[in-house]
C-alpha cells in the first residue's frame, strides 16, 4: 500500500493509536486504528506534511509519556519527539546529527543506517536494539533510554546477530508473582532463512542466551497476538515466498527453564510450534478486490505489540489463569474495568457510536495519553517517579 503503518502506543481504553507514513512523499498521520475499516477511513488525529520522505520512526513510552524516533537516513537528523497527546504537535526532546559509520561518535555508536527494535526490561525503562547493517566489525549495540533529553547509553553487552535481519520482541508472563511482571525474549530472522531466539537478561550489561536457532523462511514477518490471562503470545507468520499465513504457539518459558539450568531436560515441544496454516489467496473471497487475483495477493502480518508491556493493556493487567477456568474480567485481581472488544464502542450491544466529541477524550477527563481519575494506578517502583519528561518541551 501506499502508507506504512507504525504502532504508536496502547490507549487506556483499548485504542491502539498508529503513526502512517507515505511511502513517496513521507508525510506523517497519527491516526487511532479501527480494525473493521480501511486504514484510509482511520480517524486522523494530527498530520504533518512536512516530514522527510527519508525518515524512519519507532516510539517508546517513558514514565507514561510517549516518544517518537526519527531518523533522517539522508541528513542523519536523529530527533526524539515528546507527544503529549495524540492530536496535539510534536515536541524535540532531543536531536543530534549521526554519522555514516557509527565509529565516528564513541559516545554514541549509532549509525543513519541503524535498524532499531524497542523493548522494555522489568524496570519499564525503554532499551534499543540497534543492527548497523553496514558494520564490519561489531554489528549489534544495545542502548538504555535513561533520560529521553539526552544520548543514549550503550550497554557493554548484546546478542551476536547479523547485518541483515528481522527483529520481533517477545514479551511472556514471569514467574515471579504479579500480574504485571514480564520477561522477554528477541527472535531474529535471518534473511539467509534461519530464525535465533534469544533470552534477554534482567542486567543488560549481562550475555544474551541463545535459546534456538530453527529454519526458516528469510522473508518472514512475525506478528504477536497476546491473549489475557495466558502466559505466552500466540506468533502470526507469514512469508511472501511461501504465500501462507500461519498460527503458531511458542514454547519459551520452557525452554528457557532448560537454559538456566542443565540438569532439566530438553522440552517435549519446540520453542515455535506450528498450529494452523492457510494459503494468503484464501484470506479474500474471489471477488473481494476487483480486477485482483486472490493467488497474487500477499497479506504480511504488522506487529501491534509496541508498548503492550508497560501500559495497561489486559494482558498485563490480568493474572494467569489455570487450565480449565474462565476469564471472567472485573472479577477480583483483575484490572476491575469493564471488558469489551478492542475498538467496540463501549455502549450496549447496537447503541452505535457515542455523541460527537474530540477523538478519543473522555466526556469529561484527560486525553487518551493520560492516566483516568478511576484507572487503576501503574506499579510502584522508583524508576516511575521520574517527574515531567525531561528535554526542551516548549
């Protein structure tokens, strides 16, 4: 299609609000996706026409707030946005100028070329994979976004990936109890056509295990489907060469359990086990575009995870449940909101939509990107009363 999507952030009422960027001219929508309509007919909360047709973007949430990457692969302008509100115009937070070889600048080893993959590590405090696809020597530098005003950290440690690769990361349920306690793990695809799971550590300044390495086709796109009260994402797969759209479930609390200690033995099933699988021509009727021939259309999943784990989608919010019982939502030791469809209207069932009012603001609250009076409050810790987003905001 023309436009990209890029998922943005989770609202607080089920929202997932979306950054589209034309693929020529490069200008930039905020948009709230609505799943039961063409991306033309998403809702546009602020535009900018202005944007370079160069510039590639990813966001991360801090302290609540949320932040847009975008780096100029032309100038190099790398610029960390403070938006905050989904209609409201962006702020810099942050800017300088990167190199072409990211050798050039010690403090900050990042290149204009860098592919990025945002993550979040138990402290909620967002983290960079960053792959130089240019670099001869060491290719992979992982960052800590400590302070959105200012240049990222490095850390001393990161995975062993090549120039050329996919990134998706994974977010499970921890042992440790709390609903809101996670662990993650990265799956890199290699476009030689071969897939590495990887465990990340809790201390970023630790290695990274290397849990499998599995076949599989270079071109795949991944896409996580995170289900409340299971402990583990569902993976959508799908691969242009292949045609097909496959369901898979993943297996890594268990094999992660074997990496940490040796004397278990290996799990039964694989880390990634297929479950279902179609061919893309079936996803349409015959007649569903017209002049189109279903066998020449390819449908590649787009990961909404972004920053699932640190916001108060229900995955988070709600426990574990055991085999066998039902998730019955605002019972006790959920997150106590009514539960409904992502992006349904949250009226009675045929009530339609509510009365016209600014997108996605409450009748009488905040903005969707701030905490309502009646929402439940985030997890304590002390990296969550950091204060007021730092960085030249006015």
């Amino acid at each position: 299609g023309e436009w990209k999507v890029i998922p943005l952030r989770w609202g607080l009422r089920g929202e997932l609000f979306v950054l589209l960027r034309h693929r020529t001219s490069g200008e930039t929508k905020v948009c709230a996706a609505e799943v039961e309509k063409s991306l033309e007919k998403w809702p546009v909360l602020h535009s900018n026409s202005a944007s370079s047709s160069f510039a590639k973007y990813k966001s991360f949430t801090f302290n609540e707030h949320l932040f847009v990457i975008s780096i100029d692969r032309g100038s190099g302008a790398l610029k960390v946005f403070h938006v905050p509100d989904p209609s409201s115009p962006w702020n810099v937070a942050f800017e300088t100028t990167l190199p072409e070889d990211p050798k050039g600048n010690r403090d900050f080893p990042l290149s204009r070329f860098a592919k990025l993959c945002v993550f979040y590590g138990v402290d909620r405090i967002p983290s960079v994979v960053a792959v130089e696809p240019n670099g001869n020597e060491r290719t992979t530098t992982i960052f800590r976004i400590t302070d959105p005003g200012k240049a990222w950290k490095p850390c001393s440690e990161a995975p062993m990936l090549p120039q050329k690769v996919r990134l998706l990361m994974v977010y499970t349920k921890a042992r440790a109890p709390g609903p809101t306690n996670f662990e993650a793990c990265l799956l890199a695809v290699d476009t030689s056509g071969e897939m590495k799971v990887f465990h990340v550590p809790s201390d970023l300044d630790q290695p990274w295990v290397l849990i499998s390495t599995l076949p599989f086709a270079g071109d795949t796109r991944l896409s996580c489907i995170y289900v409340p009260g299971k402990p583990e994402p569902l993976l959508m797969v799908g691969s242009p060469t292949e045609k097909k759209q496959k369901l898979c479930h993943l297996n890594l609390m268990e094999w992660r359990l074997v990496k940490e200690d040796d004397r278990r033995p290996p799990p039964k099933a694989p880390v990634l086990e297929e479950k279902f699988s179609r061919p893309m021509s079936s996803l349409w009727p015959g007649n569903a575009r017209e002049g189109c021939d279903p066998e020449t259309v390819v449908a590649l999943p787009v990961d909404c995870t972004a920053d699932l784990p640190v916001s108060r989608h229900s995955w988070v919010t709600t426990p574990i449940i055991p085999p066998g019982a039902d998730y019955r939502p605002g019972a006790p030791g959920f997150d106590g909101r009514p539960s409904r469809p992502p992006f349904d209207y949250p009226g009675p069932p045929g009530s339609g939509p509510p009365p016209p009012r600014p997108p996605f603001q409450a009748l009488a609250g905040p903005p969707g990107f701030e905490p309502r009076p009646d929402a439940p409050p985030a997890p304590a810790g002390p990296d969550l009363d950091l204060g007021p987003p730092p960085g030249d905001l006015s």
